[in-house]
C-alpha cells in the first residue's frame, strides 16, 4: 500500500516541477515581439572605384556620353533627384566633417601644434579639381592636400588596413577607438562615402550630373584620390600594423590579389628603415559565415603574401578568424549557421543571470528517470513476490 | 602474416593522423597576435545635460570671458563651451543627412530643406541671447521646420539609461529610428553651444553652464523639445531600451528622465499617426547584478502609465539581438565565456574540418587495440 501511495506522491511533485519549467519556457518563446536583427556595420561596401587591371590590349573604346550640362537640371536645388554625380553640398560637408574630426570626434588629440584650418584644407583639394577634367587626374594631383591633411600623422602599432573586408574592419576598428583604418584619418574622412568629379565646362566646376569612372586613356585618373591616400597612409604607418583578408571570396578573387588597394599601393609602401619603420605584419584571414572557406593562413596567396612580407624583412604573423571577428561577422549575419549555436549559448547564459536557473527540463528529466527505474523495479519486485 | 601486415599499415596511418592533428593544434597555439577586445558602442556618448533635480542648485560661477583666449582660433583648449565650427558643423551634417542618408528620410517628400534656413532659425533663437533665459518654446521654430512632414512608423527606438547600446542596435537608422537619428536631432546630436549677449561671436565658447538656477528649463529648452516633438510624431509600435543594471540607485524606469518627462506623456493616442503598442527591452549588463527585471517595482509602474494610456504593452528581458551586442561590448564578461568558446569552436569546424580534439585518431586507436586484443585472445 505504501510504496503506491509514495508513487503516487512523486508522481504528483514531478509532474507539478515538469509544468512549471515548460510554463516558463513557454513564456519566453511565445514573446511576440518582432525584433530585427543587429547590423552591427554601418556600411557594408567602401565606394572607391575598383581597380581595373592594366592592359595593353586597346580597350574597346566606349563612347564617352559628356554629359551636356547646360540642358541639366541642377540637381542640388530644390527636390532631390538621385544621380551619380558629385554629391551635393560637396563643400559644405567636408567643411563640416574637418570641424567635426578635430573638435568634437577627437578633441584630446587637437592641440596648437596640429590644428588644420578646415577652409584651407579644402580649398587645396578644390583647386586639385574644380574646373578641371576628370580624366586628366593622375597620381600626384592630390599630393597637395594628403601633404597638409596628414602632416605630422604616426599611426603607430595601430594601424589596420583591408582588403575585401571593409564592413567587418570598420565595426571592430571602432571609428579609430580600437584601430585606426585609412577612413579613420582627417584626409579621407572629410571624403568618405562622397563623389566627385571635376568638369571645365560647368558653371560650378564639378559635374552634379555624372561622374565617369572609366577613363579610356587614362587609368590613373580613378585611382588619383584612393590610390595617392592609400599610398601615403601605409608610409604613415609604424610598428606592428594589421590587416584584414577575406579567406572566403567569390567568383576565384584570391585573399590576397594584385589589382588591389592593399597589394598596389599599401604593401610595396611600407617604411623599412628608420624610426617610423613597420616591423610587423598581422595578417587577419577571416571566412564568412555560411560562406565556403577558399583560403587559409599558410594556403595559396596567403602563402605568396607571407613571402613577399618576410622577404621584405618584416616580421610575419597570420591568425584565422580572430574570436573579436568572429563576435563581429555574426553581429552582421545573425541568421547563419555557424552562429546558432552561441546564439543558444548566450540565451541560456542570461537566463541563468535572469532566473537562477537555465529553461531547461534537464532537472525534472533525470527525475523522471529515477521515477521510472522506481516503477520498474516496484513491478520486477511485486512480480516476484 | 596477412593480419600482421594490416595492422603495421593501421599503425602508420594512426601515426600520421595524430603527428598532423598535434601540428595543427600548437600551431593555433602560437598565435601571438595581440589583438584588441572589441569596443561596439564606444563611438557613442550621450552629451544631453541630464535634468536637473529640483532646488539646492549649486551656485555657478560665471567667468569673467573678456581675458580668455578664443579657443577656437589658434590656440585650442578642449572646454566645456560651445563646439568651436558648430555652424560649420550643423550645416556639413544637414546636406549630408539630407543628400547621403537618404534611406533615413522619414517623410513622404522628395523636397530638400533649405539648410541655411534651418541654420538660421536655430541661431536667431541662441546667438546673443543669455543662455538662462531659454524656455521650453525656444527651439519650436526650428523643431517645427526641421521635423516637417516626418512621421516615423514602426521604427521608432526610445532609451532610458542605454543611450550606447540602443545607437548600436539602431544602427544609425538602418535597423530603428532614435530620436538622434531625426535631422532635427543629428544636426546637433554631441555638440555643446550656450549663447552669450555681450561676445563679440554671440556664443560663449569658454565654458557653458548647465545649471541655471532660477529657470530650471534653460538646460531641458532643446533636449526636451526635441524629446517631445519626436514623441508626438512617432506612430504604430515603438521600442523603448531600459537599463535593468543600473548602479547608481535610480530605478529602471524614473520620473525625471527624458523619457518619463517628455516622450511616454506625448505620444499619440488618437488619430491615423497614434501609438498602438509599446515594446519594453530591459537589458542587463554582463558583469552586473540584476537590479530589475520585466514585472519589478518602477517597471511594474510603467506598466500601468501605458495601459493606463491605452497602449498595448509587452516586455521582454535581453532579447537575443542584443545579447550579442553586450557581449561586444564587454568582451572579457563571464556570461561572454561559452558563447565565444562555442564561436571559436564553429569556427575551428568550419576551418580546420574538425575542431581541434584528437577524438577521431582515438576511437581509431581504440578500434585497433580492440582489434589486438581479440588477435590475442584468438591465438
């Protein structure tokens, strides 16, 4: 009679701990409220123009469409029209943004010694361009304005250059908190993200209209601006510096690949005497989630890189995925694969911070176990008897 | 014989498999690249005078300027005065919020304001003019122009106490629309300015006073405004980010806040563009006690103001989304430990095919002394 009224007992606790566990985790899983997931890069894609390779085979010619401007609507007055021409307010806000970058983003690091007056520094690039062809920019056009925009610049054991990962390379760079990019200097913050292209014709000097981006004569012309500041960015940079690859690019692209900004115009400028000289590089190799995995550290570029790197006397270190990315890539792809798993870490982890305990039915399981190892040997024992 | 020479083969291929997987382990292993925790929402400071607790105001000196150096001009000191270039500043960030992020233009228009208007209409009402005299209909002029035809619809994000982790999450827009990212709001959003009558540039560029004794409103006259204004025009669901961490004694949810004073008491109840449903995020910060959770005390009682109001109400405790974010932010935290060990691990299997445990050359092993035993007990 006994041990059927204790059973009974336990039946009814474990059932009562089975209920409340699956009530509070309902709770949690019925939450309607739709959240969106975090994008944790501002922007995803830098808009220099690509560089296209050199070749000596004559490109086929296309024709140029010199926009008429005189029949154009300006269209920087009034509505806004969408248009792939110098942006509008052009001035105005790289004016804005140099009074920005020296008094309100990084006022510490302003003193009497360094200030830049923000009207001089953007007159010397407006006389780089204004009323001035497009096509006729090479690259020494802008030695002027990356001469006073970073005079006097060190960036030293923490400079951090890309290639193929500029969304994941900004986030963890942190606006120059942690790391310090190329878009993190007063030069080329005062630009990013803008469009320019200078035209004789106009009134204004600038085409708002359209801007080329395919110079059939002159392949230097794109890269003035990007190229010349990559180029005198890597000669700022001092000690150990990083950089950032892309182990998981499409369509065959390597990590590590001629005809890019890193390889052309960051790489060969490294300092390797003196002072100010690189002693290190840190290569990044980083594999998107729920992306194939192409290369790896010590593989095929990556391989070429290291050479050329030790063979220059720098001293050489690669790492894949980095677990501060990798909290990074999946801020940006919360629905891929490889980061469930945290994902479901991290959820226990602050329930336990929240409730004492995880959601989990672990506990009334291994009770219903020893319930049912009871209940077996109760019938084993009475059919014995 | 046969037998023999099977297990010499097994053998040397068990060898093998363990040699490259002991490699591959200490080469992950020495690794020395140092590098940084990451630092999410580092690039965010939330500058706004916070309101000021009634009486027993501290008697603020004001200095006497005539003597001091405009820091602006050659010598720059960092003060606590109005941002040297704030013209320059607002009018860069105007044509920029207005040609570049379009994605965050919240009304119906393609018309572009005028952004030397706007300028004006917010200068006319601080230049020259004493900073303590500034009510709460100071800025209506400029609010009204900057905030013209925009309603924000399912978007708006509201915080309290998480200033930091809500930008993150908002994404300057891309995700939710904070208040900060209005034109209205950007244009000024972690710059400082106080007018002044008797400067020669009608700001006073040394030191700003934050504490007006006798009109407790001059600090609130743009925050508060602006507060109010975003308040009334957002509509449908919004989100409000509480801090259920907070060490400095205040509760989660507390009268004088922005959002108590100028946000919950202004949104819309009625009409197309009201309110429906308010969405309350309460996170927890790694590393810190629980103060309040969803249900507890001053939430309890926010809870009642809303549907008191007539909103819809929900609340959840460290949504998913966010938890990552926090641990990006706090990236040595003992509730981060797992999580970056199980990122770590789906990033060794992705990579290296396994990750980096010997278990398959071991249940090989396994097999293969199995497999001499049973040779032995066979002979």
């Amino acid at each position: 009679m006994y041990p059927y009224v204790l059973l009974v007992l336990f039946v009814l606790l474990l059932a009562e701990i089975s209920i409340k566990n699956l009530a509070t985790a309902k709770e949690q899983n019925s939450n309607d409220i739709h959240l969106e997931a975090p994008h944790l890069s501002d922007r995803t894609e830098s808009n220099r123009p690509p560089i296209k390779p050199s070749t000596n085979v004559p490109q086929k010619k296309i024709k140029q469409k010199i926009s008429n401007t005189k029949n154009k609507i300006n269209p920087c007055k009034g509505t806004y029209v969408r248009t792939n021409g110098t942006t509008c307010g052009l001035k105005e806000i790289m004016i804005g943004r140099c009074y920005e970058y020296q008094f309100v983003k990084y006022p510490s690091a302003t003193n009497q010694h360094n200030i830049k007056n923000c009207t001089a520094l953007y007159e010397t690039f407006e006389s780089a361009v204004r009323y001035k062809s497009h096509c006729n920019m090479n690259m020494s056009t802008y030695k002027d304005y990356f001469d006073l925009a970073l005079a006097g610049v060190h960036v030293i054991n923490r400079a951090m250059f890309w290639s193929g990962t500029y969304a994941v390379t900004h986030a963890y760079s942190g606006s120059g908190l942690n790391y310090i990019t190329l878009e993190d200097t007063l030069a080329a913050a005062m630009v990013n993200g803008l469009v320019w292209c200078g035209n004789e014709n106009h009134t204004e000097g600038f085409d708002f209209n359209s801007c080329p981006n395919n110079c059939k004569d002159n392949r230097w012309a794109d890269l003035a601006f990007w190229g010349l500041a990559s180029k005198t960015f890597a000669q700022l940079a001092a000690g150990e510096i990083f950089v950032i690859l892309n182990g998981s690019q499409l369509h065959g692209r390597s990590a590590f690949r001629n005809n890019s900004y890193f390889s052309d115009f960051e790489l060969p400028n490294f300092r390797r005497h003196g002072e100010y000289r690189v002693t290190k590089i840190n290569a990044l190799v980083l594999h998107s989630p729920d992306e194939k995995v192409m290369e790896r550290c010590g593989e095929k570029s990556l391989r070429l890189l290291e050479d050329l790197i030790t063979n220059n006397g720098f001293e050489y270190a690669c790492k894949d995925d980095p677990e501060e990315l990798i909290l990074i890539m999946c801020g940006n792809q919360w629905e891929a694969r490889e980061c469930q798993i945290a994902r479901r870490v991290l959820r226990q982890a602050w329930d336990t911070k929240l409730y004492g305990t995880s959601n989990s039915n672990q506990k009334s399981l291994s009770l219903l176990m020893i319930f049912y190892f009871f209940l077996i040997k109760i019938v084993v024992f009475n059919n014995k008897v | 014989m046969f037998y023999h020479q099977l297990y010499l083969v097994l053998l040397l291929v068990l060898v093998t498999i363990n040699i490259n997987s002991l490699a591959l382990t200490i080469d992950q292993k020495s690794n020395t690249v140092h590098l940084e925790a990451p630092n999410l929402s580092g690039q965010y400071h939330n500058n706004r005078p916070s309101l000021p607790f009634s009486s027993n105001v501290n008697k603020i000196e004001l200095i006497s300027k005539a003597d001091i150096i405009n820091p602006c001009n050659g010598t720059f000191m960092k003060t606590n005065g109005t941002t040297c270039g704030l013209k320059e500043i607002m009018l860069g960030r105007c044509y920029q919020y207005q040609y570049i992020q379009r994605g965050l233009y919240l009304s119906n228009t393609t018309a572009v304001k005028n952004c030397t208007e706007l300028y004006e209409l917010f200068e006319s009402e601080v230049r020259f003019k004493p900073y303590c005299n500034m009510n709460m209909s100071t800025y209506e002029k400029y609010f009204q122009r900057a905030l013209e035809g925009v309603h924000v619809i399912n978007r708006a994000i509201f915080w309290s106490g998480t200033y930091a982790i809500t930008h993150t999450y908002s994404g300057h827009g891309h995700n939710y629309i904070t208040l900060e990212d209005t034109l209205a709001a950007n244009m000024l959003d972690g710059l400082m300015w106080c007018g002044k009558e008797n400067d020669p540039q009608g700001f006073d560029y040394v030191s700003c006073p934050n504490n007006c004794q006798d009109n407790r409103w001059a600090d609130l006259a743009f925050w508060g405004l602006a507060s109010k204004t975003f308040a009334e025009r957002v509509a449908g669901e919004i989100y409000v980010v509480l801090n259920g961490s907070r060490t400095d004694g205040r509760p989660s949810y507390r009268n004088g806040s922005y959002f108590a004073e100028f946000e919950l008491p202004n949104f819309q109840r009625t009409g197309p563009y009201r309110v429906t449903k308010i969405n309350i995020l309460v996170l927890h910060t790694p590393d810190l006690p629980v103060v309040e959770r969803c249900g507890d005390k001053s939430i309890i009682h926010l809870e009642h103001l809303i549907r008191d109001a007539q909103f819809e109400y929900i609340c959840i405790d460290d949504p998913d989304e966010l938890l990552l974010i926090m641990c990006g932010d706090s990236w040595g935290a003992r509730e981060c430990e797992v999580a970056r060990t199980a990122l770590r691990r789906a990033w060794d299997l992705k990579v290296l095919g396994k990750s980096n445990a010997n278990y398959y050359p071991l249940s090989l092993l396994l097999l293969f002394f199995t497999g001499i035993f049973r040779q032995m007990l066979s002979n």
